[in-house]
C-alpha cells in the first residue's frame, strides 16, 4: 500500500505501531528519534510521516516541519500524549497534519492512517 516512516522514540510503541501498520499492508521504515528519521526521508520519499512529539535529539514537530519543507505532498500524523501542543498555533507544526492522542487502539490508528492516505 503505502510507505510511512515512524518516528516513535519508545521501543515497545514503535514495534506496536510498525507491526499494526504492516499487517494492514503498509510499508514501515522506523526510527527512535526525529533526527535519524529526518537524514532518511531525506534520501527517499515517504507518503506519511507518523511522529511521536517528545523525542531526543529533534522533537516530531520540527521533525514534520523540515520534512514538509522537502516534500509538501508528505501528510504528517503525530501520535501523542501533548495534544495541546501539537494543537498549539506557536509550535507551527504543519496546518493539515492530524494529531492522535495516546493511549489510542491500534484499529483506531490504522483507521486514521488509511484515511489519510486515500
């Protein structure tokens, strides 16, 4: 279907997102902070970033905001316990992107991923 690149700095969650993700047929490329997922989108295009917000090295919404910068095409979803800051007008994360809050089912987040990707 379509690839995505992960951005999710908690183990556990990202192998729950990529497993989910690949069982309903996507491709996932995955990474634990927004820094090395940023160097790969870099190199290849992706139809959608999944990014957690608080992660090491570079926070998920500068990560979405460099990313759109290279591609505006890419449509951007953050997976996130700090709604209000993704939903924040100060953090310029990108207009359209869709946030998720945590803790949310997987069906849910597959749900919305194939939404977005249509």
């Amino acid at each position: 279907m379509s690839r995505i690149l992960l951005a999710e700095d908690d183990n556990d969650m990202r192998q729950f997102l990529s497993k989910a993700l690949e069982k309903a047929g996507h491709t996932v490329v995955s990474f634990d902070n927004g820094k090395s997922a940023y160097e790969r989108i870099c190199e290849e295009p992706f139809a959608l970033l999944l990014t957690d917000i608080v992660m090491p090295e570079m926070d998920g919404i500068e990560l979405a905001r460099k990313a759109t910068q290279l591609d505006p095409d890419l449509k951007v979803m953050f997976i996130t316990g700090f709604a209000a800051v993704a939903l924040n007008p100060d953090s310029k994360a990108p207009q359209d992107a869709k946030v998720l809050s945590k803790p949310f089912h997987l069906k849910d987040l597959v749900r919305e991923v194939e939404k977005m990707l249509v």
